[in-house]
C-alpha cells in the first residue's frame, strides 16, 4: 500500500492493487475453494506483483520529498 501511494505513475498504482487482490483472492480460493483453479492462478499473482514492485521501485520513484508531495494550491 506504501508503494500505491508513492508512485509516479497512476498505471502502476493500477497494477499493484489488481496484482495484490489477485493473489488475495487466489489465496483465499486456495482456503475455501470457491472456484477451480490451477495453482498458475496463485504463482502468476504472486510473480505479477513481484514484477510490478520491481518496475515500480526501478522506474516510478521519487528522487526527493518534492515530486510525490502533493501540489499546494
């Protein structure tokens, strides 16, 4: 949730949230067993939000305090 809100780029907000309630729902469904699923659901959730914080922590980070701040007005 940490990396969501500091990023700089807004598709990559997306990615993280849509890569972690995958793998939530994947876990979940693993538990309960709401719908058949291939164990690739699970690993490809997990290795999709891995992938994503890369990217993230690579290419989307602030420099400074300054670029993520919000803009006063």
């Amino acid at each position: 949730m940490y990396s969501g809100k500091h990023t700089t780029k807004v598709a990559v907000k997306w990615l993280l949230w849509i890569t972690w309630i995958a793998l939530a729902v994947a876990v979940m469904n693993e538990n309960l067993g709401w719908f058949a699923a291939s164990h690739w659901f699970k690993y490809s959730a997990a290795t999709g939000l891995v992938a994503v914080h890369i990217y993230n922590l690579k290419f989307c980070r602030c420099q400074d305090d300054q670029c993520c701040a919000p803009a006063k007005t």
